[in-house]
C-alpha cells in the first residue's frame, strides 16, 4: 500500500497525492489517518481534533492520539496534551508515559518516585525519557544516587546514548562513559578516577568487560579496590556476577556473595535468584525474592520459587504461608500457575467446557463493524491494521461474546486472534479455541513416525507462529513451524527430502515435515528432555549443549527452565511446555504433569549431531 509506506517514512506530500487518489474508500478512516499523520508535526490543532471527532471511538483515532499526543510532548505544549492524556484507553507507551510525568513536572509537581518505577529500561527511553531525565535532575528531584543509578543501568543494558546523558548530568565526562558500554578496556586503561562519577564510569567498565573476560574484569576490580567505599566495591561484585550468571559461570555464586552490600538492579535480583535456585541454596532464594521491590516479588515466578524455599525451610512440613502463595497463582493457567497446582496436590486439566453457543450468539458478533473491518484487512494480508481493529473491537465484549468472536475467527481461520480472544476469558471457557489443532491430518501421521509426542508438537507451533501459516520472523523463520532456511535446507538432506528448493518452506506440509523433523533431531541430541530440546529450536543445539556441561548432577527441569541465559528462550521454553501440558490434557482426556513433563535435565553423556 502506497500511501502507508508514504506515510510511515514521512513523506508528508506522496501521502496527500496518494491519498487524493482514494475518494470514498471503503477504508476512508485509514486514508484520512495516513495522510496526516507524516504531517502532525506542523497540522492545526483545529485539523488533528477534526480527525478525532470524525472518528470518535475507532481504534484508528485511538492511534491516531497517541501520536499526537507523543508530538504535542516533544512541542511541550501541556494545555492540549493533558486535555488530550486522560482520552486514551491504551496507554501503554513509555514515551507517553515519560511525557505524561513530564507535564506534572512542569507544574511542580513531585514526580521522582513514580519517575524511579518508570525509569528502568534505557534502550527504549528516547527523546521523552531522556528528557524526563533531565528535567528530574536540573530541578533537583532526581539525586546523584538516581543518576549513578541510571548509568549502572544503561551500562548494564548496553544502551550508549543514556550512559553518556547519565555521565553529563553527573558532571562528568560523556565520552568516557560510552567507552566504558562500548569499548571498556579503554576506559579501564584510564584508570579509576577520583570522584564517585568516574568511578560509577569505571565500574560500568568493569561489569561490561565481565561479559567478554571474567577474569580480567576480576583481577581489575581487586587491583582497584582499595580505592572504592564498601558500596562500590559491592556494586563492582554485582556487576561480575551477573556476567557470570548469563554464562552460567560455576564461580557466579561466589561473585554473588562477594556483592552482598550491592543495591541491586531488577536483572540482578532475578539473577541471583536463579543461581541460588541451581544450587538448591533456599535460604538465598528466600532472602533475595524478599529483598525484591513489592512489583517484582508479586510476579507469578518470585511468587512460586518463595513458597517453594518456604516450603524448603519448614523440613517437609506444610507452609501455610506458601501454601496461600501458590493458591494466588494456580488459577493462571501458565507455566507457574501449573507449578503451583500440582504443589497443592493437582494436576493440570482441561476445565469444563461453557455452554455451546447459539446461532444468536454468532449473529451478534457477525454484526460487529469493528470485526468485520478486521477480517476485511486480514483477508487483504494487511495483518497489522487488523489486529489493531480486532484487539479494539474484543477489549468492550462480556465472555460469551469473547467466545462467540472466537469462534467467528475460528470460523475465517484467523487462529491467532481466535487464540488472543478466548485467553481473554476467566470464568467460561474452550480450551478448543484456546489450543486448537489446525492440520492434525498431516501432523499427527508425521509426529507418530517420528515417535514425537503430538502435544509438544503442537505447544511449540502455538508458541512460534500462533498458526498464522505465513508467518515470517524477523531473521527469516518462515511457516507454521518457523523453520530457518539453513536449517529446512540441513533438515532436508539428513531426511532424503530430495524434491526440496528453499520456495517449498512455506508450503504447509513441508513445513510440519522439516519442522517435526528438526523436533526429533534436537530431541535426540537433548537426551529425551523436552526442555533442553524446546531450547535448542529456539536458540540452536549448541547453547544447551553447553549449558548442560555445566551441570555436575541432575536438575530439576523448572529450575534449568528458569535459570536459561537467553531471555527470548528462557520465556519460549516455559510457554512451550506449558502449552504442551495442556495439548496433552485434550488430546488424552485426563489430567497431565507439568513437572513429570520437565523432569529432570541431566548432563550431556555424549556431543549430539553438529546441527546448523
């Protein structure tokens, strides 16, 4: 479409003349959207309010305000965005955000401690958190200690350009700061400094330098340790540890102890926590899941992993407290929600189905403008402006509508928003729609030749393309599987798939072959483990390979699930297996084990097959 590309490279004029070629489309809102959009900038409040009031409630004017609203931030023009803020249902957008503290800021307002709660992920800050930033430290409300903070965080986060706003707000030098993210034994090399700034500078340095050499970064800390106070020489530790924690290092645990008066940063918290859980340390898990902020502890993985070091403490003995813990959680029907279940003594199943709709029920949902835009942009391949139009349309039905919508996307084949709909429920259900199983005629026979366990199958494609068949990632995964064009071409030739060209990828059944193909092979090189194995599809042979060398002794396999380095994998692994518990609940009737599932993840007894 001509006139979105125009639009979304901001060429202000080729939107206006396509956009003049398109009277009385049937999709007018997203013309008229296109066409000013590129030109907000400098469009008459009077034109951009037009545009809202025409389209009043559409989740194109609910785009387009947030857009605006994002501009009249960066023009720092308050009276129209705090009349424009409170209108808008979805904002999730941390530039808004950042805007939105900005504003009360400008009025003189006490914004620190919600800035400290926002403030926390400097790759993604751009010019509005940045400046939030700024402001915060220019009127005072934002100490040496939050600007330290800042830039512990951005070099923790490899996020140049904050680092170096971090280091200028704290009065020192910018370029020393983004040598110490980008280039760190140059900015070792210059030595420690002699106020706090340069030597917060240096420290990015070495915790930066730990993730390429640990025993360099080692031996320069204790080089220079008489010259830092007790805190940071802690936070130096902190910043060893936790490199040594993404490589699974066998010495992170002491580095950990080493950082014991450090403040930690939220990845820190987690990190330490993962490593106490690898060495069944529950008095550690424990103190450090407490020590967490209020939000983190409440996250249902710091919920299970604290009932369980709880139940650990009590010597076998029921924990009251944990056995409330898990109760808060068993009703989600996720990885640590199935964990919990089966801590209070069940088992994961398939909940009874709500009441069969009815032909009324269809109809209504079959009436909704909204969604019958949506099927009319997904049947255009126009796959973004659909699910904006259908995620709008879902978020104002009761459940039986959610079901019923479900059920309409069932019925035009559009899983995924099948899928996103019927998740949305929380007291009727389908677990059909929930996890469907498209293509079981050519699945199924592939799987059993394959002696592959079905449920997994299908909880690894829930999980890669939500069934969307022409699904394409970003590195060129491609189909239902998402198989990589080297590997489809490596699979092809290990199985004989001699009619095999790279176009077939998307063909459906060569998909399911190449992709259940691929499943066994990193099966096999796992052991059996269906974790180890789900990791390796994800993050290739090689990583778990080695992240199983460095086991001495089985391990739970929740605890190998939790503590994977990779935070892609480590999310794809949980959401697999608990996708496949619950396939296996439908598909045999019967209540599953998450945890029989897992099992236990033992080290490697021999190299498996070098696979791309």
């Amino acid at each position: 479409m001509l006139l979105r590309e125009a639009s979304r490279q901001g060429d202000a004029a080729k939107a206006t003349a396509y956009a003049s070629r398109l009277p009385n489309h049937e999709f007018a809102p997203y013309v008229d959207y296109y066409r000013l959009k590129p030109a907000l900038r400098t469009a008459a409040s009077s034109e951009v309010l037009g545009f809202l009031t025409r389209h009043e409630g559409s989740a194109i004017a609910e785009r387009m305000r947030i857009d605006w609203l994002l501009e009249l931030g960066r023009a720092r023009d308050w009276n129209n965005f705090d009349q424009q803020l409170p209108l808008v249902v979805s904002g999730d957008d941390l530039q808004l955000k950042c805007y939105a503290l900005l504003s009360r800021l400008a009025k003189g307002e006490d914004v620190a401690a919600d800035a400290r709660l926002l403030l926390l992920q400097p790759p993604a800050y751009g010019d509005a958190c940045a400046a939030l930033m700024s402001s915060l430290a220019q009127t005072g409300q934002f100490s040496a200690e939050d600007l330290l903070f800042q830039l512990r965080l951005a070099g923790e986060m490899d996020a140049t350009g904050p680092a170096r706003r971090a280091a200028l707000l704290l009065g020192a030098s910018d370029t020393r700061a983004a040598q110490a993210v980008d280039v760190p034994a140059l900015a070792m090399a210059r030595g420690i400094g002699d106020n706090r700034a340069e030597r917060a500078i240096y420290l990015v340095a070495v915790a930066r330098m730990a993730r390429t050499s640990l025993k360099l970064a080692v031996v320069a800390l204790e080089k220079n340790a008489p010259k830092l106070d007790r805190t940071e020489l802690a936070i130096g530790w902190a910043g060893i540890a936790h490199a040594a924690s993404l490589v699974l290092d066998p010495d992170a645990h002491i580095y950990w102890q080493n950082a014991a008066a450090a403040p930690l940063t939220i990845e820190q918290f987690q990190w330490k926590t993962r490593i106490a859980l690898r060495r069944q340390d529950w008095k550690t898990v424990a103190e450090t899941i407490s020590a967490m902020s209020a939000r983190l502890r409440s996250d249902p993985t710091w919920t299970y992993w604290l009932a369980r070091a709880m139940q650990a403490g009590a010597n076998g003995a029921q924990n009251p407290e944990a056995l409330a813990m898990y109760q808060r959680i068993a009703d989600r029907n996720h990885f640590y929600g199935q964990l919990a279940l089966e801590e209070l003594g069940q088992k994961i199943a398939v909940p009874p189905a709500a009441p069969a709709l009815t032909a009324a029920d269809i109809a209504s949902v079959e009436a909704n403008q909204g969604l019958q835009r949506a099927l009319r942009f997904f049947n255009l391949r126009l796959r973004a402006e659909g699910s904006r139009e259908w995620n709008w349309e879902v978020r104002k039905l009761n459940e039986r509508e959610l079901l019923a919508a479900a059920e309409f996307a069932r019925r035009h084949e559009i899983l995924d928003r099948m899928v996103y709909t019927s998740e949305r429920t929380r007291t009727v259900f389908d677990y059909t729609q929930r996890f469907p199983a498209p293509h079981l005629e050519i699945l199924a026979p592939t799987a059993q030749g394959l002696g592959l366990d079905k449920a997994w199958v299908y909880g690894l494609i829930r999980q890669e393309s939500r069934f969307i068949l022409d699904a394409r990632s970003n590195v060129g995964a491609s189909g239902l599987m998402q198989v990589m064009p080297g590997t489809g071409d490596y699979v092809a030739r290990k199985i004989g798939l001699a009619d095999y060209v790279k176009g077939k990828l998307t063909d459906l059944r060569t998909n399911i072959v190449l992709g259940a193909n691929y499943m066994n092979m990193v099966l096999e090189g796992a052991g059996g483990s269906q974790p180890v194995a789900t990791a390796a599809y994800n993050a290739g042979p090689g990583r778990p390979r080695r992240w199983r060398a460095n086991l001495s002794e089985p391990m739970e396999g929740a605890v190998f699930a939790e503590s994977i380095p990779f935070t892609e994998t480590r999310i794809y692994v949980k959401n697999v297996m608990a996708n496949a518990t619950n396939y296996a609940a439908l598909f045999e009737n019967k209540p599953q084990s998450l945890k029989a599932r897992l099992g236990q993840v033992a080290p490697p007894q021999k190299a498996g097959d070098t696979l791309p």
